[in-house]
C-alpha cells in the first residue's frame, strides 16, 4: 500500500461498526475513508468493530482510495 504524495479532495469518515456503510463508502467517490474507532463506538461495541476493519482492509482492493482509521489513545483500555 505505497502511495506517492497525493492530494485527497474528500474524506469520507465512518463509524467502525457500520458494516453496510464501510462497504457503500468504498463504492463512493471519495478520495480517503476513514473508519472510526474511537468517539463514534460505545465501548460495547469497539472490539466488533476492529474485528470489522480487519475484514475490510483484507478483503478490498484500496489502490484508488486511501484507508486511515482512528484508534483510541494508548491511555485507554482499548488501544
């Protein structure tokens, strides 16, 4: 996944635990999705969700978008 410097004219963020919204930002014009982890998850939910992202990065093909995420700071119980 080497990328050379690119300007991204969008960002297209989601909540990690939105399966169906991950696979229809894929299909979008953005530039770069961002999946969250963080903030948009109660922490009932954040263990599916990174179980999810993994599945995601796997099993699509990200050379015409780029992939980031957001974890949560190394100070917390689920970094």
């Amino acid at each position: 996944m080497s990328q050379k410097n690119v300007l991204h004219r969008s960002q297209l963020g989601i909540p990690g635990n939105e399966s169906q919204l991950i696979e229809e930002a894929i299909e979008s014009a953005a530039d770069e999705i961002f999946i969250d982890l963080e903030d948009s998850l109660a922490p009932s939910e954040k263990n599916a969700a990174r179980k999810e992202l993994i599945r995601t990065v796997k099993e699509h093909d990200w050379t015409e978008k780029t992939l980031t995420y957001r974890i949560n700071g190394p100070n917390t119980r689920w970094w």
